[in-house]
C-alpha cells in the first residue's frame, strides 16, 4: 500500500465536486463575489445553458495583479482578516471557489483595482496556471468561464437540458438579487436579456425588488413583518394566505443576506400559516434573518446554503410568533388577486381594451349577437336567483351600510352566495366558506374559556372505520371530548358517536368521524391534538356548516356578515380559500365603460 499526497490540481478537483453542481453554482459563487466586492451592477452572460460560456462582469473594487494570482489558489481569500470563523460577515470565506472553478473548467480573471492605471488577467485551464499579464477593462472584474466540466467528463452526463440548466441559473440570481435591492443584474442568454432587475432605491426598495420577482400579486397582498427576539430580527414580507402555490417554489429565506434552503425555516413557515391554509398550499413569502454572526453556522456545506442555528428553538419561534402576529392583524383582508380575478371574468364580452381604455366596446352601437342572447336571457326570471324571503333582505337597514364593513345583505343567490352592498361597492359571500371560519374561531374561543358545549345524540351514531383508524380515534377520545365529541370503540373497527359540539348544529357525522380518523393519521403520536388544533376545528366545522345550498333569511344573513366582522381572519377559510369578495364601485363602474 502507497500512501500519496494528492497533488493541487486533484484535490481542486475534489472540492470542485461538492462546490460545483452545475452552472447555476458557478453564477452564485461569482456573483457572490462580485457582491462581496461592493459591485453596483452585476451583468451575467450563459450560453447552452452555462456549459460552453459563462460570464460575470462587476463594477466592484476589483484586485491588483498579485491580488489576481493571490486569488486563484486554494484556500486564499481576503475575507477573514482574523481567522475566526465565527465572524464572517461576507458571503464568501472558504477560498475554494475560483481554484475549485479552475480545475474542472476554462476560467480566466480579468479585473482592474480601485484607482488602479490598469487592469490585469489571469487564466487556469483544467488546473494549468498561465501568467498574469497586462488586459485592457476600465474598472472592476470580468470572469469567463468556458467548458464546464471538460477536465471532469464523467460530471457533464449529469448537466440536464440547456433549458433546465438556464432556469437554474435565473433562480439562483433571483434569490441573491432579493437580498441585494441595491445592486442592479441583468442576465443574457447570448440571444437576449432573460432576466433584468434594475437597482432600487428609497425606502421600498426591497418591496420594489420583491415585486419585480416574486410578482405585483405579491406586492398588493403581503404584510410588512418586522419582529426582533433577543439579537435576532426578522424582516421582510408575507403573503395573505389567500395568495398561495401548490409548492414552496415562491418562499424565499435569507439569513444575514445569504439565500437558504432551511427545513427548519420552512417548517416555522408551515407552523405559522397551519390554521389559515390547507396542508398541500403554501405562502408565499420572503423572510430576512438577521442574526449575530456566532449565533449561526453558515460552514455546514460547501455551498452555503444550508445552515445551523446555536439556538433554533428561539428562531422557530420568532418566525412563527411573528407571521402570525402579522396575520392575526391583517384580520379579515380578502386578497385583492381575488376580486382582480373576478373582475377579470366579469368583463363583458367583446370587450377588447384594458380597463377603463374604452377598447373596442362592441356593445356600444349595435348589440352583438352574443350580447343580445344575455339581454334576452336577462328578462327572463332567473331560476337561481333567491327572491322570496330575502328581498329586500331586511328593511330599515340601509341608513346603516356606511357603519359594517361587510354592508346589509341584499340577496342571497344560487343559495351559496350572499350579496351584500357596502357604502362603496358590492360584497359577494361564500357562505360555507365563511361559516365554517365562524364555527372553527367559535370552538376556539370556547375550548379558551373553559371548553366546549356538548349535544347528546339521540340515537347514538354507529360509524364503520378500518380497524386501525377506530383505534387511533378511540385513543384520542379524551382529548375530543374536550373538543366536544364523545365518541367510545364499538367492537372492532367501529366507533360509536354520543355527544357533539352543540354549535355544529345538524351535522354530517360519518363524514366528520372518516375526516377526522384521516388527520390523526397525520398527526404524530407524541402530539397533543390540541397543537393541530387548527386542523381538527376546521375538519369539524367543514361538517356542521350552513352548507352551500341552504337558504338564509335576511337576518341570518346580515348575522352571518355582522360575525365575520367581529371574528379574526374572517377574511379566508380555513384552507386558505377567500370567504368573500368585494367589487368596489370605481371597478364596476369601469367594467361599465362609465369612467
Ligand atoms: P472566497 O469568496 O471564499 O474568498 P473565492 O475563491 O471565491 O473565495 O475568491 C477568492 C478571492 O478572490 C476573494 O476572497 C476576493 O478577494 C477575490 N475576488 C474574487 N472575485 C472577486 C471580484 N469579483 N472582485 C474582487 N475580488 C474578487
Ligand atoms: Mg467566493
């Protein structure tokens, strides 16, 4: 046996193989020092996706010849002036990533010093050093990069389409651009810009630059959050639960300016919006951490992006605490994208033009044949249309619309919708929606004042489960009696139902039992029902509700509306669906062509 030192080039190669994956984590490791070098603007170039050419061009302080050579060798970096790694305050620190570039593809280093009379270049191919001589550029530094991976054949079969590649390289420079308002990027595709985000500045900076990424949707519907815990503050913005994605694509999280992947950020996140969104919808969202420097560990891998906290108790428990502070304050907010969609579908016919842009109305002179059609239909009596005891919804109303949020019902149609009038617009109710978020705060409020008030059954409810289900609920009986729901095993495989939450009303009870059995299987044995709380009350208020379909009075209406006022998150169901809509009048008035 021959135990041999490696030589440089080899074990660049290694480090290579952990630091590089792909083009996208060669842009982040040079734009990251472009970033770390103060650059105002950073310009990115890929071609076949990164695999041919990359080229990232800075206006950043730049390096000095020496600086140059000083900077492609392994291990050298001028990030940590003391050796102490609990102070790394810039992105970079490991000195592994230009070496580590050098070794597996054609990298060369053009760049010209702060004040410097003139610039200086430098290449490594495949680990090969050439000599640093003199290049023309007028200020910062220009890094290509060509044939990735070509001293390393066997990573290149695992190089996915140009298109895949691409997309991961706009993703990871979003990210960094989120963090970094200030600096301007643009990325080119060799054809044309993919992706351009100009520097913001003033006091929305960060919002302007969110926006630009994450979406105007984002904008209009998200929540400042600022909280601080002992040295940690947490920043950014959080999206009203009715602005949510079937995947976590959209949540973004930043600790001290450097984009993570965290399970245990994400995992605060789905605490936070646990009572207000369904188990497979997220938020979106776009957090900052800031937290002292040795209270986190950034050097877990070589690309940075996972970390660990000294204390991750305490930064679960600021986010949680501080989204659902945030929520709970946003009360019944209905998310504008909702009322813009319905709007979006309400335009008449035949209506060309933006809003408001007069368009081409074909209304307006002759009808269209389509548009007579509805005329016609509109005379008719509309079969769905809920008349009888609802209209007027109830008189001696109207000199109060000014003082309710939600405004006096008018009608309730198709028997699902309740449509109120506010003092300036319309206000369409979901009212299975809204009821089951009354039921569900209602139980809350109950089991907080002392516990909930229970309906003996009259003829006990025998309902049928597979045998594991049964037992798992029976099991749990103590803790949904407290909830309200007696419930005892009935031979085997069945449970019989004695008691119920006396505010479900009429309810559905093998549906709610089968539900119910579906979300303790979800729920850890070790914990108590209580912390899935949220789950467990809109389970059973989704089966006790004023089901759609049910006809309400005026005042059962004008009730249903007064209570969402009054209760907390009113404004979507427990699963993140809105509960009402409102069409404010300007907008109406628009889709009219009247303004
Ligand atoms: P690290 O970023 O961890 O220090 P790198 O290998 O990425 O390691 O870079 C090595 C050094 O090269 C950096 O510490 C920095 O001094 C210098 N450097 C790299 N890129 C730039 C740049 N765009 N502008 C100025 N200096 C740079
Ligand atoms: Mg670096």
């Amino acid at each position: 046996m021959t135990i041999r030192r490696l030589p440089e080039t080899v074990i660049n190669r290694i480090a290579a193989g952990e630091v590089v994956e792909r083009p996208a984590s060669v842009i982040k490791e040079l734009v990251e020092n472009s970033i770390d070098a103060g650059a105002k603007r950073i310009d990115v170039t890929i071609r076949d996706g990164g695999r041919t050419f990359m080229s990232i061009t800075d206006d950043g302080h730049g390096m000095t010849a020496d600086e140059l050579s000083l900077a492609i060798e392994r291990h050298a970096t001028s990030k940590l002036p003391s050796d102490e790694l609990l102070e790394i305050k810039s992105l970079g620190f490991r000195g592994e990533a230009l070496p580590s570039i050098g070794a597996i593809a054609r990298l060369s280093l053009t760049s010209r010093a702060d004040g410097a009379e003139d610039a200086w270049t430098i290449t490594v191919e495949g680990g090969d050093v050439g000599a640093v001589s003199p290049a023309a550029l007028a200020q910062g530094t220009r890094i290509e990069v060509r044939d990735l991976f070509f001293a390393t054949p066997a990573r290149l079969k695992f190089l996915k389409t140009e298109k895949t590649e691409q997309s991961h390289t706009v993703d990871t420079l979003k990210r960094l651009a989120m963090a970094y308002p200030g600096i301007g990027f643009v990325l080119n595709d060799g054809d044309r810009e993919v992706l351009k985000l100009p520097a913001c500045g003033g006091p929305d900076a960060r919002l302007d630059r969110l926006a630009a990424v994450m979406g105007r949707d984002f904008r209009d519907n998200s929540l400042a959050i600022d909280a601080a815990r002992e040295d940690m503050r947490l920043t950014g913005f959080a999206g009203l639960p009715t602005l949510n994605r079937g995947n976590a694509m959209m949540q973004f999280l930043f600790v001290n300016g450097r984009p993570v992947r965290d399970k245990l950020l994400y995992g605060a996140l789905k605490g936070a919006y646990r009572e207000f969104l369904a188990y497979d919808r997220y938020p979106l969202v776009a957090l900052f951490l800031d937290i002292l420097p040795d209270a986190v560990d950034v050097n877990v891998h070589p690309a940075k992006t996972e970390v660990r906290f000294r204390d991750a108790g305490l930064v679960r428990g600021l986010i949680v605490g501080a989204l659902k502070h945030a929520l709970a304050e946003a009360g019944h907010r209905a998310s504008t994208t909702v009322s813009q969609t319905a709007l979006g579908a309400a335009r008449p016919q035949g209506y060309g033009g933006g809003y408001g842009g007069g368009g081409s109305y074909s209304g307006r002179g002759g009808m269209s044949s389509g548009l007579r059609e509805r005329a016609d239909a509109f005379h008719r009596p509309l079969p769905g249309l809920d008349t009888q005891p609802s209209a007027p919804a109830q008189a001696g109303m109207d000199e109060y619309i000014g003082d309710y949020p939600l405004g006096v019902a008018r009608a309730q149609v198709h028997e699902t919708y309740v449509v109120a009038q506010t003092a300036d617009g319309i206000i369409i109710v979901d009212q299975h929606a809204a009821h089951e978020r009354l039921v569900q705060e209602r139980i809350k409020t109950a089991l907080d004042s002392g516990g909930v008030q229970r309906q003996g059954m009259l003829i006990p409810e025998v309902v049928e489960l597979d045998q594991a289900a049964a037992e798992q609920l029976v099991a749990r009986a103590g803790e949904l009696a407290e909830l309200g729901l007696v419930i005892e095993a009935f031979g085997e495989g069945a449970v019989v139902v004695r008691e119920i939450p006396a505010l479900l009303g009429e309810t559905d009870i093998k549906g709610l039992i089968q539900d119910l059995a579906d979300d303790l299987a979800e729920v850890d044995e070790g914990l108590a029902l209580t912390q899935r709380l949220g789950d467990v009350c809109a389970t059973m208020a989704c089966h006790g509700s004023v089901r759609a379909g049910r006809r309400l009075n005026g005042a059962e209406m004008n009730a249903l509306l007064r209570e969402m006022e009054a209760t907390p998150h009113s404004g979507q169901c427990s699963h993140g669906r809105p509960t009402y809509v409102e069409l404010k009048l300007a907008d109406i008035e628009k889709l009219f062509g009247r303004r």
